[in-house]
C-alpha cells in the first residue's frame, strides 16, 4: 500500500509564508505525476500544483508566483512552498501521485492551512 504523508500545516497570519511536505516512495517520482490539491470548507477539491516525471510544474493561476513546488535531492519528499498567503489560500492541502496510464491515484490524509486576515 503506497502511503503518501503531509506535514507542515498551520496557521499564519495574511502575508505570511508555509513550506508543506509530502513524504513519498522514491520510486513514485519518476513515473507518477506528483501534485498538490487543497480543499476550503465546503468547496470542492482543487488542484494547485503538478510536478511533472520530467521535473516541470504547473500552478493554478492563483498560486502562480506565490507558491513553489519542488522536490530534494534525496527523492522522497516532495514541498510545496507558500509565501504571501492569502486567507482565500485556507484549506486542507492534500499531495496526490497519478499513473495516468493505468489510472492508478493515491491520496495522503492531507494538511490544514490556515491563513488569517
């Protein structure tokens, strides 16, 4: 059973900065789909950033130039940096792996984040 563990949630004032982590099987990195989702009360889940085998990344525009996704060099673990938070950033932030291939997906327990104003 591959298990994916964040940490690094919290509550920080508007402005402020987060690094979460995301604790995965080295193996995962190079052929699944490594990425950030996060869910506000109430709202649906949504994707915030991908970090592609081929070492690219995505961000949903309203992240972009805010928050970093990356991996370190030792290959298991996998950050997502979040600097000038907003309190629309507030929610459960979740990492998720994708095999589109074979459609596998797994989900870690996620994360809160909270930002206040």
């Amino acid at each position: 059973q591959v298990q994916l563990v964040e940490s690094g949630g919290g509550l920080v004032q508007a402005g402020g900065s987060l690094r979460l982590s995301c604790a995965a099987p080295r193996s995962m990195f190079s052929i699944y789909i490594m990425g950030w989702y996060r869910q506000a009360q109430g709202k649906q889940r949504e994707w915030v950033a991908v970090l592609h085998t081929a070492g690219t990344t995505d961000y949903r525009d309203s992240v972009k130039g805010r928050f970093t996704i990356s991996r370190d060099n030792a290959g298991n673990t996998m950050y997502l940096q979040m600097n000038s938070l907003k309190p629309e950033d507030t929610g459960t932030y979740f990492c998720n792996a994708e095999h589109r291939a074979s459609g596998l997906n797994y989900w870690g327990k996620g994360t809160l984040v909270t930002v206040s104003s």
